[in-house]
C-alpha cells in the first residue's frame, strides 16, 4: 500500500498545482477576451496555431529523446561516469536545440509574410509571428531541460518554471495591453504575443538554472567530472561524444517525422475553419468571432475539469511500463478498468454540469450567449474527450506510442475532410458535428486497442448508463429547484452559480452512493491509502 499511498499523494499534488494554473489560466484567458473581443481571439489562435507547429520543429521530439538518454545513463552508471554521460548528452541536446531551434526561428521570421497574408489570410498576425520567431530556440531548449527533469523525477522544477512564467505572462501581457489597445487591434494582439514571449524566455532561464543546480548537486557537475577517462584520452572522448549525439538523433527524429505530419495537419485544419465559415456565408470578421468563440473561449472551459483527474492518468505511464516490464497483467488489468470506471463517473457527471448550466456559464465568464450555446453543443462529449485522453496516457505506459500517434494522424485528416465537406454548408454547427465525430472515431479506436492490450473486460451499463441517469436526476432537481424558487437564483451571479453547481455536484455523488454505484470497497480502499 505504500507505493499506492506514494502514488496518490504525488496525483493530488499535481492535481492541485493543474487545477491553479488552470483556473489562472482560464482567468486571464477571460480577461485577454475582454480586450481583444471574440474575432481577436480568432486571430490570437490563428497565430497560436502556426507557432504550435513552428515549435513541433523546433523541438523535434527532444525532451522525450532526453528523458530516455537520462533516465538509462541514471541508472547504469556512478559518480563521474555518470556526470560524463550526462555532459555529452547535455552537449548534444544544446546542439540539436540550437540547430533546429534556430532554422525553425529562421523560418518563421523570414516567411512571416506569406504564413500571415497567404496562409492565414490576415496581415496582421505577421509582426506576431516574427516576434514569437525569437522565442523559438529558448524553447527547444527549455524542452530538453524539461525531458531531464522527467528523467530524474523531479518534475516539480519544470513546475516552477512554467509558474514564473505564467505569472510573469500576465504582468507583463496586462502591462503592455495598458499601453498598446488605444492603438488598435493589431497592436493589442502584439502585446498578448510579446507577454507570451517574455514569459518563454524567462522560463528557459529559470529552467537553466534549476538544470544547472540540479547536476551539480546531485551528480557532482563541473570541469573534471566532463573530462574524458584518463584511460581513454581524447579519442575516446570524442567517441563518446559521437555516440551521444547519433543516439540522441537516433531517439529524437523518428518521434519528430511523426510529430511533423500531425502538427501539420493539425495546423491545417485550424487554418482552414476560418475559411470554411466564411464560405458559409458569414463575414470575415463573423467567422474569426466564431472561430475564436470555439477555441480561444469554450474549449479551455470544457478542458478544464480535465485538470482534476489528468495528473492521476499521467502518473500511470511509469505505473504502466513497469508492470509491463514485469510482466504483471492482473495489475496493468485492474488500473485499467479503474480508470475507465473513474474516468466516466467524472466526466458524465461534468457533461450534465456543463449541459445544465452552459448559458450561465457562457454569460459570466465571456458575456457571451454563443459561448454558453458551443458549451451546450459541445458538454455531451465530454465523456468521450476525457476518457480518450486518459486511455493514450495508458496506452503510452504500455508501450503504444506509435498506435497513438498514428491514430491522431487518421483523427486530424479526417477532421481536416469534415471541416471542408460540411462548414461551408452548416457554419459552425458543422463543425461542432465535425468535432463529435472526430473524438469518437479516435476514442473508440484507441478503447478498442486498449481493451485488446490489457485484456479487459468492459462493463459498458454500469459504467455510462448508472452514471447518467444520476448526472440527468441530479441536474434536473437543481434546475426545478431554481425554475420553482427564481429568487434564490441569480443568473449572472458567480457566487449563485458556484452554490447550485456545486449542490449538484452533491447531489450526483449522492445518487450513485444510494444507488450503489459508488461502493462502500471504494471508500474503504480510499481509507487504506491515506491511514497507512
């Protein structure tokens, strides 16, 4: 039970750093909103998508590449040999950072004005991409840095940097929107980027730092601990260093080639809803609206209670692989089917939250009736998008990256096809249907593929059908409740709406304990972890 108790004690503390950060960042996303309104965050994604896949070259699969170079070097050798590994690794890391750091920075400096004006269609987003274009190789950097941390297990220095960071992206985006909105749209959206931008740059430094500290305190890193072995001299150094550096390339690209296809397509999809809608016959301004109502306002919205329960599925990739490793198929089975269980009993009973109280939420945070009407539309899938997300992690710890990475893939060019047959016809009804189909064409291959991997059983009633017939109760005796006594309930009060949300968060809870859903093994299992 101890390592139970281990595991669990590390999930809520992730989970407790994932939920800040997460409502921090939802809460500047509001704010950011506020300013830019609707059609400038569509212009705001339009730029984010052209430099997620600048970054995918950039990186080109490094922190994975380093985390595995680490996480071996760690554990096969001491003392200064493993001071000198990691010096060669650390050296190759740099220069592969650099090298494709710099060309993807390169790239997107010099061919702004045809990714902005051809690609995107807006001019607007070029002096965006040419300032986001320095930030490119402290990135990649960062990224290996990162892939170190993993290795090592001491994941929570990344966190610290990624919260400078953040934190200093919202000092420094307030500042310079104070500053810069007067002067138009434009301008406004350089001072989103140029916050983003600083922010990056901090967090590499600060990153660097911890890296720095980190291997001198636990691996002894200085001068004499990289110089070669006495009894290999220069040649063998140089050896060495050969090895690293076609290991380290050995590892990174093939995880890039496929990064850059799905990236890519991705990229295009985003690039392509825009221009779908407008082809649907709205405005060009209507259609960056809408398209950033989607994806810059609702989608971090329905993600958001992901933050509760991801850290739990993240932390069983290692649960995973070792148990592989060993050769434990009841345990790999058994975390299986209690992440399905759990993953559906959560999101089922945030699907209903959603879908009973997306107008509410739509006017409170964005002021907005199309984003509570997205959130209606787009709250029955949850359930599908939660536990998709869970099962890659789970098929990642198995050994499955290649069939995840393939699937999304499919998932993109598929998704790419729904958007050009059915936007220009529906307008973003289309695309929302586009979105549904996608995530349940990608969450149903990958179930299927895990279900064959472990060897587990689904018990499809229990699972979906005890737990919505609580979630559709439960939110319905709230909404009676407030439709029955109107003066206890304010519509556009966050204090009202937390109140009755969080009654029928109780109330969901309640029903599937009554019911027998919710056992009493589970609390007794609970008990156990946490009494020792």
């Amino acid at each position: 039970m101890t390592a139970a108790r281990k595991y669990f004690y590390n999930a809520i503390l992730m989970t407790a750093v994932s939920l800040l950060m997460r409502a921090v960042s939802v809460s500047f996303n509001v704010f950011v909103t506020g300013r830019l309104g609707a059609d400038g965050m569509g212009l705001l994604t339009l730029v984010s998508s052209a430099y997620g896949f600048a970054v995918t070259f950039a990186t080109s699969g490094i922190s994975l590449a380093v985390t595995r170079m680490t996480a071996e070097t760690v554990l096969t050798a001491d003392g200064g040999e493993a001071s000198r590994r990691l010096s060669y690794i650390a050296r190759s890391s740099a220069a592969y950072c650099v090298i494709f750091g710099a060309a993807a920075g390169a790239a997107l400096y010099f061919g702004a004005d045809f990714i902005g004006g051809a690609l995107l269609g807006d001019p607007r987003t070029v002096r965006c991409l040419r300032l986001l274009s320095f930030t490119l190789p402290p990135t990649a950097l960062a990224s290996a840095i990162s892939g170190y941390f993993n290795a090592c297990r001491r994941v929570y220095k990344n966190a610290v940097s990624d919260f400078v960071g953040q934190t200093l992206k919202i000092f420094t985006t307030s500042t310079l929107l104070a500053a810069l909105l007067p002067r138009g749209e434009e301008y406004s959206l350089l001072a989103v980027v140029g916050g983003g931008a600083v922010a990056e740059a901090m967090s590499f430094f600060i990153a660097a730092f911890l890296f720095v500290r980190d291997r001198r305190r636990h691996f002894g890193a200085d001068a004499k601990s990289a110089a070669p072995a006495a009894d290999g001299g220069t040649e063998l150094s140089a050896a060495t260093a050969s090895a690293a550096a076609r290991s380290l390339c050995g590892a990174a690209l093939p995880v890039a080639l496929s990064s850059y296809l799905r990236s890519g397509l991705v990229t295009l999809e985003h690039i392509m809803i825009p221009h779908a809608l407008r082809r649907s016959g709205s405005s060009y301004t209507e259609s960056l609206a809408s398209y950033g109502t989607v994806h810059g306002m609702v989608m971090p919205v329905i993600m958001f209670p992901y933050a509760v329960i991801g850290p739990f599925s993240s932390l069983l990739v290692p649960e995973l692989s070792e148990s592989r490793a060993r050769g434990q198929r009841e345990r790999i089975r058994h975390i299986a089917r209690s992440v399905f269980r759990v993953t559906l009993l959560f999101a089922v009973g945030v699907s209903g939250l959603m879908t009973a109280f997306s107008h509410e939420l739509g006017m409170i945070l964005y002021k907005s009736e199309e984003a509570g009407l997205y959130i209606r539309l787009l709250a029955p899938v949850i359930p599908v998008m939660y536990l998709d997300t869970a099962v890659d992690s789970m098929l990642k710890g198995l050994g499955e990256q290649l069939f995840c990475m393939r699937v999304n893939i499919a998932d993109a060019a598929i998704s790419i096809a729904l958007i050009w047959l059915l936007v220009p016809r529906f307008g973003v009804y289309g695309y929302a249907v586009s979105v549904v189909a996608c995530e349940v064409f990608n969450a149903t291959l990958s179930i299927l593929r895990l279900l064959r991997v472990a060897d587990v059983e689904p018990h499809v009633i229990k699972w979906t059908l005890g737990p919505a017939a609580a979630s559709v109760l439960s939110c319905s005796a709230v909404r009676y409740v407030i439709s029955a006594a109107p003066r206890l309930y304010r519509a556009d009060g966050a204090l009202s709406l937390s109140l009755f949300m969080t009654s029928c968060a109780a109330l969901y809870i309640m029903i599937l304990t009554v019911t027998n859903v919710l056992t009493e093994r589970d609390a007794a299992y609970v008990k156990r972890i946490f009494s020792g």
